[in-house]
C-alpha cells in the first residue's frame, strides 16, 4: 500500500527494470487478498502478469523483494544467457 514516491525509491534501489504499481488506498491489496490481517498494511508481493492478464508467477516476503526471479518468469523481460566460460561465443 505504497504511494508512487516510495515504490519509486525502492524500485531504484533494486534497479528493478519492471512496473511497480502503486496503491496508497489499498484497492489492489483487496483485489488480490494479500492484506495482513489485523494489521493495515500489506506483505511485500510481486506478481508477473503476462498476456490476457494471466498472473505467471507469484512471491511474497522476502522471495518478492529480489527481482531476479520475476524477470526469469516475465517472457518480455528474459535475461540474455551468458556464454559458459569454457564456450565459445
């Protein structure tokens, strides 16, 4: 339930090269069921959505806050695979 300011400032800090959404009032936290019960504020979540709105993978805690995983699920976002040091290029 971050507003855009602190999802920016996180986003940079884990230079995340992928849309973080923000929602001061909650609404997405409700339509994903991902509040704390008792206590007003959500868990950390990253959800990869591709075509069609289809939800590919889901984190949470402290699995959501590094990105690599995300970006190996996004199929826009694939990062180039390294040569193995033993292969030629």
């Amino acid at each position: 339930m971050d507003d855009a300011a602190t999802l920016k400032k996180f986003k940079e800090s884990l230079k995340a090269p992928f849309a973080f959404i923000p929602d001061p009032e909650g609404k997405v936290v409700k339509q994903f069921d991902v509040k704390t019960p008792v206590v007003s504020f959500a868990q950390r979540y990253t959800f990869v959505i591709g075509e069609g709105r289809k939800i590919l993978k889901v984190e949470s805690g402290k699995d959501a806050i590094d990105p690599e995983s995300a970006i190996e699920a996004c199929p826009l976002r694939r990062p180039e695979k390294k040569p193995d040091a033993g292969t030629p290029p």
